[in-house]
C-alpha cells in the first residue's frame, strides 16, 4: 500500500482562518499553513476509494487485501471488527493519542502499521510540538529505556509522563502514594489521575519500585518518586537521620540502572521552593535531590517540566 498524504489538517486548515490563539499565530508568523486531510493510496485519492463505515470513522481496501483505517474527522475514534490487523491508520493524535494505545491493545495496529497524525489543528503549540510527540509514540515499548520528568507542584509533570507513554498497548501504572481516605481532596486528585488514563493499563499501588522494575520489561510510568522517598523514610526510621534510607535509596537506583522496562518516572523538584522551615522538611528535600540526581545520572532522558511545558535536560 503506498499511502501519499498531501494535507494533515483539521477541516479550516492549520491556522485556521480568523483564529487569534498562539498555535494559529506562531503559524501564520512563519508563513506556515497545513492543508485539510487528504490522502492518495495506490495513486488514487481515499474518496474515490470502496469503504466500510465502522463507529468513529471508516476503513478502506485497495487491490492485494491491504487495509486502512481513518478517523472521520476531528475528535473521531474509530472502531475496527474485531481481528482485523491494518496496514495503514490514520488518527487524530492530536485529540486522542490514547487511541493508537488501544488500537495496538486489541491488535488492530501491528508493529508493522504505518501511523499517520491527520485532523490536526490548534490543539497542538506547534508543528514542532507534532514531531516531539510521534517520536514517543513510534519508539520501541520494551526497554530499557529510562526517562526522568521533573516539575514542582501541579507544573503538569504526570500529564507529561502520560503523554509520553499514550500510544503504548499496555501500560503499568505504578502508584507510590499512600491510600488516604480520610482526606477527600486528596481522594478527588486520585481519581482525576484514573479518569485520564487509559482504561486499559494496569494500576499497582506498592512503595517496592526496585521490585517493580527488577521485574518488569514493558512500559512503566511511577508516579512518583517523592512518595516513594516519604515511605522510606518513614520504613528506615530517617527522618531524624536521613542516612538510615541510604539502602533503600541505592537499592533503587541499582534496579533504576539494571531494569530491562520502558519507564517513566515522575519527581518533584524542590531545589526552586522555600527552605523548609523543620529539620525533617530540609532532610527530606536534601534526599530528594540527591535521589534525583542518581536517577538522572542513569536515564537516557530527563526533563524539567514548567508551567505545562518542557525542556528536555542534556
């Protein structure tokens, strides 16, 4: 199948005409424009194409059985039969990444698929912010392959590590936090983290991450590492002498260095806030750097997230 795609764009186009947002603007400020969606497979365009309808979109054949699926439109997810594997998709990922995720769940998108992003729009900063997310999205799910996202609070740092994982077919979702449900704020934040995930990954909430990554080989996002350091402490009785966790913290960061597992870890930087005002607050912010600092000695990637947006650290 020979798939030319001559236009990626939502409906108006990118920019769109009339729009004032940033995304349209920076477009419009470089001389940019995207056309609407438009494909030509086998050297003849997709609507002239026979197709089946299927929920959220349509699939297409062309001569030697090869088969692709397409989104209808901005926003659109569609459904495949049940075991049918395409050679060709085409998806809003811009609205909804998590699709490919559960496309490849079901087996519908083989590593032999070819993933093309159509229907895009001002829901993305930029072109280059498009190529950012596909090459997460193409890469490898087994590892190793170790990513550490920094951010204070609420810098949109687990979106993040979300995002980054979105398109994989299975997904462990390693929650470090302690169960609280005598706090309902606290109970409110974890069940917005579970409705923006995909349905589909797997949830474990244990403070053992060397366990978890001595184990695992497919995609791990830890959410996060300054409650899993709050637990050790707390387990190696450190918060008067923080080196007592000293153990614990080389445990992980040897099961860090030694996993065979696609993770993505989350941690808070506290290097930018108020000096805590108790000596267990300074203690506990004079191990988390150091646990961030060890950890990022040992990923091939780490960034800072500010503000919803990121900088990838060298």
């Amino acid at each position: 199948m020979n798939m030319e795609v001559r236009g990626i764009a939502a409906a108006q186009g990118w920019p769109a005409p009339g729009c004032r947002c940033a995304s349209c603007n920076r477009l419009r400020a470089s001389g940019e424009r995207y056309e609407p969606f438009g494909v030509v497979v086998d050297g003849v365009p997709l609507a002239d194409l026979p197709r089946t309808d299927v929920p959220g979109g349509f699939e297409v054949r062309v001569g030697g059985g090869g088969r692709a699926l397409v989104a209808s439109g901005r926003g659109a997810r569609p459904e495949p039969p049940a075991g049918v594997e395409y050679e060709a998709v085409l998806l809003d990922l811009a609205g909804s990444p998590e699709h490919l995720g559960y496309l490849r769940h079901i087996g519908a998108v083989t590593p032999d698929t070819e993933v093309f992003a159509v229907h895009v729009d001002h829901r993305l900063s930029s072109p280059s912010e498009l190529e950012r997310r596909l090459a997460f999205w193409d890469r490898p799910q087994d590892g190793p392959f170790r990513t550490l996202l920094l951010g204070g609070s609420r810098s949109g740092k687990s979106a993040e590590a979300e995002l980054r994982l979105a398109a994989c077919s299975d997904v462990l979702y390693v929650a470090t936090g302690p169960v609280r449900e005598d706090d309902p704020e606290w109970t409110e934040r974890v069940a917005a983290h579970r409705l923006r995930r995909p349905a589909w990954w797997r949830t474990v909430e244990t403070t053992d991450l060397a366990g978890v990554l001595g184990s695992a080989t497919g995609p791990v996002l830890v959410d996060g590492i300054g409650t899993w350091l709050m637990a050790a402490m707390d387990e190696a009785d450190a918060w008067e002498e923080p080196l007592r966790a000293g153990p614990l913290l080389d445990d992980l960061v040897a099961a860090w260095r030694g996993t065979r597992a696609r993770v993505v870890a989350v941690s808070d930087e506290v290097g930018l806030s108020l000096v805590p005002t108790t000596a267990s607050g300074r203690a506990f912010r004079d191990m988390l750097g150091q646990v961030n600092q060890r950890l990022a000695a040992e990923s091939e990637e780490a960034a800072l997230v500010v503000a919803g947006r990121v900088m990838e650290l060298p």
